[in-house]
C-alpha cells in the first residue's frame, strides 16, 4: 500500500520534525485532566458510554480541537472525529484514536491515550508546521468497553458495517435506559461542526494504547508494534445438579453442581495447558445457585474466554471445551453455549513496517507482540490498513485503577504516533 | 431418668390405645392446609420467620388448639407452645415440636411436620380419653431456618440461654427491617392465653421431623430413633489474587484467585475423603470479584460446611482446613474463619429407649441413626431430656420445593411420637 511516490512525498517533511515537536508535559496534563472527568477513588475513572462524563470528555475534546483551529465531526453512534485539514480536502484521511469512554472501575489510559495521543500528534504537526497532503483525524469511537450497554467496541462495529445500528438503539442498560436515548442525550449536549456517514474512506487507521500486560515493561522496550489480535472464543459453561442439605445428604449420593463445575475447570486447565504461554483461558465469572452456606448446589454457571493468535489452535482448543466439561461433571448434567467468537486479526504490514521505521528512526527500541484485548482496531482493519501502537503501563494492570503509565513512555508513544501518520499520510494510495 | 413408677403408671393407659386414635386423614389434611400459607409453584413453601406467613401459620395453629380446647402461650422469643393439661398442673411439662417456619425455597414438611404430629398426639390423647399426671405440650420454636433473620434454631436457641434475647432484636433481614420489629408485629397479631418465662422446667423434648436424607426411605423402615446430631464447623475462606485483562495477562503471571480457590477444594476434597461416607463436607456458596468474563478475579470467598458425629474426627479435619487451603492456593493469599462451631449432640438414652419400645409395641420397624441437620431438640437436649423421631422423605430431598413424604409415614411417626409421649409423660422424675 505504502508507495514510492509516499516515500518521496514523506522527504518534504524533515524527518522527525513534527515529532519533535510532541510535548511530554502537554500529553500528561490532558492526560490527567481527562481523568478528573468520572474520577474514582484509588486514581480509578468512571465514564462509560452516554454517561455525563462520557459526554463531558466529549465536549473537553471537542474545546481542544477548537481551540486549536482542528473542526468537529460526529456520526449517528457519537464517533467523534477531529479533523485537521491536508491539501486535498477529497482525499481520504488517515485516521488515529482510541475511545474515551471506560470500565465502570477502570484506569486513566486505556482508551484515553489513543485519543489523547493522537490531538498531541495533530498538535505536534502543527507546531511543525507540516503540511500534509490528506487530511489526518483523530477519532473517539462510541461505547469500546460495553459495560453500560454491551457489546463494546460498539462505534467501531457500527461504523465498519460489523453490526447494524438499528441493532443497538433497543440495547438497555442495567436501570433500563434505552441506548437511543442516552445516544440522542449525547449528540445533543456534543454539538459538531459536521455530521458524517458511517464507513466514508479511510486511507489508514493506527491505533496508540497501553499494552494492558507486562511484556514492554518487563523487557524495558518502550514500543510494541502490535502485530495482530488474538481471535476469540467465548462460551457459558452451566452444570446443573440437584439441590440437597449439607448436613443430611451423602456425599456419595450427591449432584453437586460446584463440585461437577470445579471438575469441569479443572480438566480444561488441563486441556489448556501451554508451555509457551501463549493460550489465554480464563474462567472469569462463576455464579452459584442457591448459593447457601448449607445447601448443596444445585446449578453453576460459569464462563470461559478463550484467546490464542493463530486460528487453528484457537479452533482446536475451542473444539475440546463442549466435550472435556461433559467428560468432567459427574454425576452432574452440563450445557455449553458459545456466546462469542472473532476470528485472529492480523494488521497490516506495510503499517506495521511504517510503526518499525518510525520508532528506529526516533532511536526507540521496538518489538513486535500480538494484542492480547481486543480494540477498536481490529474492526477497522476490515475496511482499511489498520495498525497499533503499544506503549507500557505499570505491572500490566488495566480494567483497575491502579491503572498506571509514565509520562516519558505516553510521550514516546506519541512522538512515535506523529512519525507514522507522516510516513502514512502521503504514502497510500488514494 | 425413667422410673419403675413410671412403667407402672403407664399401665394405667392401654398401650397403643392413644396411638390407634391417631388419624392419618386429619394429620395429611393439616399438612395440605398449613402448607397452603406461603404456597410457592412446585408444592414448596415460603413461610420465613415473622412475615405474614409465618403469623398466619401460627394463628391457625393457635385455631386448632381452641378449637379442642387446648391453651396456647408465649414466650418473649415468639416460641408458641399448645398445652393438654395433665393432673398436676404443677409439674413440669413434656413438650414436643418443631418449627412452622420454612427456608425461602423451601417444602411442605421440614418443621411443620413435627407441630402437626404432635398436634395430632394430643388430639389422639383426648380422643383416647388419656389422662396423664403432666401436661403435654406442642411447640412450634421460633425462626429455626434463619433464612431472613440470621441464625437459625434461635427460638430454641434464646429460649435454652445459648443465645440472648436482646442480642438478636437489632438483626436485621435483607430489607433492613428490625427483627425486634418483626417480632412485635408477629406478637400483637396472635394473641394467646398466657406469657411464658424463657427455660421453663420442660420433664423431656420430643422432636418428630422428616429425615432430610435418603437412608430410611432407602432401607424401607418408617421409624428412624435419633441417636444424636453431628458437630459442626463452618469456615469462610478467602482467596486473595489479582485482577487481570483476561486477553492480555499471560497465565503463568497470574495470581487468579478463582484458580486459588478451586484448588484449595480440590485439596480439601482430598483431606474430606471418607470410604465410609460419614463426613459431611460442603462448599455451597463461592463469590467471585469483579466476577466478570474477561476479568481474572480478585477475590473468591467461598464456604465451608463441615460435619462429622464424631467429636475427635471433626477436630481433626477442622484443623486441617486453614493449613490445607493456604498450601493449595499457590500464588494467592488466602484467609480462613471460622464462623460457627457445634460440637456433636448425644440424645438422651432414655429417650432413645422410649421411641424404640414405642415403635416395637407399634409394630414399626425401626433404626438408630444419627441426624445430619440441626434441629432445635440439639438445644433443648441442653437442659432436658431430648430425643427425635426420623420419619422417611423422598429420595432424601429437602429445603427444597420438592420435599415430600407419604401420608402413611408421616401417620406412623405421629402414632410412634403419641406412644412415645405416654411413655415419657409419666415416667419422668419431677
């Protein structure tokens, strides 16, 4: 995708100019007033989707991008665009972002530096006074965590085609608001200069965010070059028993849905095992009915979220789980649903060789690792070259306020972000 | 405790005579219309402790005795009691019961059983013409579930001094509603003849119950004679890890407190092990924070329900338990607690005796067994001679809507229960 006519267009900037220009201490302070939006205790935020503070990020976004001469755009699910014009207003603009919505206990970065880092970089390239032959924009897509209203990653899906948005206006929340109603309340109190289509032409879409694992961290590297997203599986697992008394009841003759449920778990951690540590299998979320410190259960409920970056060991895995929890539960009966599936994703290469180049070219060392969540970015990488950018956040904690990244590693991010939106933004093809 | 006077006094009745008078019809009508207050779908009952059930429960019980001529009474608890007067309203009364309250999901007989049989005792005494030197008495203690004000057996608890009165008014039950409140409304709604002190002089206790375990109706015997009830130990672990992005934590990194927790049940299944079946071991409720599919869990707390008849036996494997949980959880933190400690029950010989001889003058096969759930005579057995008459109940079910027993057994154990209570009535030492 990326041309000789790119490469020679990108020469008309002096290289690293306009990330130079990126400004550590103006990134942490947007940073850390974005945070107050929705703040928690223990440095926690939260602001999910359509919420006052959600809207009110909104609008401290949109005053940036005024203040700065940057127009305002939305679509009909609250995708928020900022726009800094390139020579060719009809040329399809390279876009970079994130979401600032967050989990209802979540930290200060996730989702927020994609979007935070790319205005430093429209604002770097400003400062650098760069000209540009298309135009980039910044984007905070609508809804990424889905704790409010699920599924996440709900802007992107719409705006790429992935799901209808007539689909999720009847979507409520947990106090039964309908999301068309929380989206119209948003549009409303989020004025913007302009109204967009969904899936109008992107050139290409890089994406900065913490990696929410350790690996940067533990290696000392300041730079992942994500080089893909795991795919998915996602099943509830539910095994069903019969209630009895604690103290009366057998253990012999009992159907003991916890019991049956932990010989279920069990075997899949066996089925599981990896020596390279490449499976994620987590069973996150158990749910006992009665529940009674003196009854026998009688159902659980529990998940599994299986990832794995290469679809046929994913599919191989995924395969196993119906049959080894039916082998596992005994006495007991068992159901496996699947509730979830998205196949690997693999990003661009020429992106990703444009994030490598850029991040040698700053002198920042560099590896590159496949995503372990899921972002915004995998359902662009449908409709146009698609990339992300991973920089380190503390102990790899994220979805928890002690959430944590340092300014010095947010900066290179971005400075490493405004690099590749130049060798990008005149090095595709219209 | 049984004299020889009281063998010979017992002459002065026909034996059995009180027995045949039992009526099968009117003791199964009594069950269908008790079990019509607080009716749930499936045959189950709703009747927690001092809800409108509960007072409707107890109206109608004190019904049925004015109806026949008994006098009812309470004491400050709400412990109901029905008395037949006896010769020498000065000696100390023989009392049988249970409770007619009921789990939130639970079934037509646990506790309401014993009531209406020993209803049915002295309706079968009066019609037999029995004239006995004590009175007898019925009584339906107050709130033995516990369901909605926590713990249960506290009628009998409070009334035998385990427990004081003015440490469970300020409980309060899932809505915030004072016990003391509850308890008032529940006193003003059923008037009797007479207040009753705390720990009256009470000769011996009988408690008739379904056995809430599989063993009679299994071996085909309608008689079980209670030999005492199993010590117990409750625990509340705690597993300790760290949350984690499920897709990006690698597991050999996590500290998953669900993965902690299932194998510190694993371990202590293996400590619990028992060929002979005796040990009751129970892990019934497991909490799970955040709880959340693609969220490693922080936090599990799950319980522990211990029993064991044999005092040596259940301090061993209680010991066991912190030690054993706390080498299992690997990675994780755990903490152990120990929330309630019962030491086992022995039944008063006696007693024993008298339910044995009763069901072999009857006719009725019988076995010793132990009881696998508590029941409010374990208290009573604190400050008289107690003992307890099993009758079977399908396929062992209860606390559950399920619950059932034949019309004949529960007949049977009430004819037992009558014989019993002539037996006991005048051959107990002032």
């Amino acid at each position: 995708m990326i041309n000789e006519a790119g490469q020679a267009a990108r020469a008309n900037h002096l290289p690293g100019s306009a990330a130079d220009q990126v400004s550590q201490e103006r990134l942490w302070r947007r940073h850390m007033e974005m945070a107050a939006l929705g703040a928690i205790p223990g440095n926690g935020v939260c602001r999910q989707a359509f919420t006052e503070e959600d809207i009110a990020a909104r609008q401290l976004l949109i005053g940036w991008a005024r203040a700065r001469g940057f127009t305002s755009a939305q679509d009909a699910i609250g995708n928020l665009f900022i726009r800094r014009p390139g020579r060719d207003p009809a040329a399809a603009p390279v876009v970079t972002g994130s979401h600032l919505d967050s989990q209802p206990s979540g930290g200060r970065f996730d989702g927020a530096y994609g979007v935070l880092a790319g205005l430093e970089a429209l604002e770097a390239l400003e400062d650098a006074g760069a000209v540009t032959e298309r135009p980039i924009e910044v984007v905070a897509w609508t809804n990424e965590e889905g704790g409010r209203f699920a599924p996440g990653a709900m802007g992107s899906m719409v705006f790429t085609g992935s799901r209808a948005l007539t689909d999720c206006l009847a979507i409520t929340d947990g106090e039964g608001v309908r999301l068309e109603d929380a989206l119209a309340a948003t549009l409303e109190a989020t004025p913007v200069d302009e109204t967009r289509a969904f899936n109008f032409p992107i050139a290409a879409y890089i994406e900065a965010h913490i990696e929410q694992g350790p690996r940067l961290e533990a290696e000392g590297v300041p730079i992942g070059v994500v080089t893909g997203i795991q795919g998915s599986r996602w099943f509830e697992v539910e095994v069903l028993g019969e209630s009895a008394h604690a103290g009366a009841a057998p253990l012999k003759t009992r159907r003991d849905a916890l019991q049956g449920a932990l010989a279920a778990v069990q075997a899949l951690n066996q089925v599981m095992a990896d020596d390279n540590d490449i499976v994620r299998f987590t069973v996150g979320r158990f749910v006992v009915t009665p529940n009674s410190p003196n009854t026998v259960a009688e159902r659980v409920l529990f998940t599994v979220d299986l990832r794995h970056p290469e679809a046929e060991v994913l599919w191989r895995l995924a395969e196993a789980v119906g049959p080894t929890c039916e082998a596992a539960v005994g006495r007991c009966d068992v159901r496996v649903r699947k509730t979830f599936s998205r196949e690997p994703c693999l990003f661009d290469l020429d992106v990703q060789r444009a994030i490598s180049e850029s991040a040698r070219e700053l002198a920042l060392p560099a590896i590159q690792m496949p995503s372990g969540a899921f972002h915004d970015a995998q359902f662009l990488n449908d409709v146009c070259p698609s990339g992300m950018i991973f920089v380190p956040c503390e102990k790899g904690i994220s979805h928890n306020p002690a959430e944590n990244a340092s300014p010095e590693d947010l900066a290179a991010g971005a400075r490493v972000l405004a690099q590749t939106l130049i060798r990008l933004v005149d090095g595709i093809k219209a």
